[in-house]
C-alpha cells in the first residue's frame, strides 16, 4: 500500500469507525452508571437528670436545608455505622451515647430532596445538656409534647411520629434486631 492509501486508512479507521460502531450498537439501551445512595446516621437521643426524663435532643441546622432535625450526618468509608453515630454525636451536640440500639432504617429516595440517602436511625440515652458543634446552629432540648412537627427537616417527623409510637409501646415499628 502507499503512504496515501496508509493515510486515508488510517483516516477512516479513526474517524468513521466509531460511528458505524455507535450505529451498530443503536438498539441496545444504555446503561446508567450505578450510583450507590448516601448512608447516614441519626440518634433520637433521651435526655435525662438522673433518672428523670427531660426530652428528647434536636438541633436547628446551620446549613441549608435549614430547620430543625434529629442529630446525624454521613457514615465515612471505612466506618462503621455505630462508629458514626458515636462520632457524629460528639461533633454536632457533644454528647457520649449510653444505651445506643438501632431503631429503624429509613430509605425513601424522597426522604432527602438534595439526594437519595438512607437513614440508619438509633435510640440513645445522655446524661447532660448538648451543646451545638459542626453544622448546628443550636441544639436542644424539647419535651416530646412540643416537638416543632411543621419545623423539621427532612422525613424527621415520620422518624418521631415512630419514635413516639415505639415509646408508647408499639414495638412493630423498631428494628432492634434487624
């Protein structure tokens, strides 16, 4: 062949091929890349003065989406989940969890409208008052006759509405033993 038959091959190959090649393939759906949700943690923790419940620990959220919510935040990779509450618990309300069981896990993939998450929810006990770290502005105490429902972020309500129901006895909602 000759340096112009060479060239115009070459030519063709790069250029045109992939065309057929996408032509070819034209009926075959195109595969969506797997995008894993987000894992996140929260606690409803109880807060207590010796043996006298006082409430139950929100924060108003520093960062948009603002409210108030449950404290929580992402598990890291390499992390395990109750590694990640403890640890979150410390940064954003600066409590040590006692008692700390799972609850239940919230999966909507409308719970969290900037992303699909899942939400490994816990049930703790604290023995002090939270104070506000990371991205809370403030954290709190409230009494579970006052908890905002209309404020909270989230499907936050949904997690205490079960909660309340779990508190009242209605065990069918936890997942102690998942």
């Amino acid at each position: 062949m000759t340096k112009t038959h060479n060239k115009f091959l070459f030519y063709f190959l790069i250029l045109l091929a992939p065309i057929v090649a996408i032509e070819a393939n034209e009926d075959e759906p195109v595969k969506a890349t797997h995008k894993p949700p987000i894992l996140t943690t929260t606690a409803i923790i109880e807060i207590y003065n010796h043996d006298q419940f006082q409430g139950i620990v929100l924060i108003e959220r520093g960062k948009a989406p603002f409210g108030k919510a449950i404290p929580g935040g992402k598990v890291e990779y390499g992390e395990t989940v109750e590694n990640a509450v403890r640890r979150e618990m410390m940064e954003e309300v600066n409590l040590e969890l006692k008692d700390l069981r799972q609850f239940h896990v919230y999966s909507d993939p409308s719970r969290d409208f900037r992303h699909h998450s899942v939400e490994v929810a816990h049930l703790a006990k604290a023995f002090s008052l939270p104070a506000a770290g990371d991205d809370a502005a403030k954290a709190f105490v409230v009494k579970v006759e006052d908890i905002p429902w209309n404020e909270l972020a989230f499907d936050h309500a949904q997690v205490l509405h079960d909660y309340l129901d779990y508190r009242n006895g209605n065990t069918s909602t936890s997942m102690i033993k998942p």
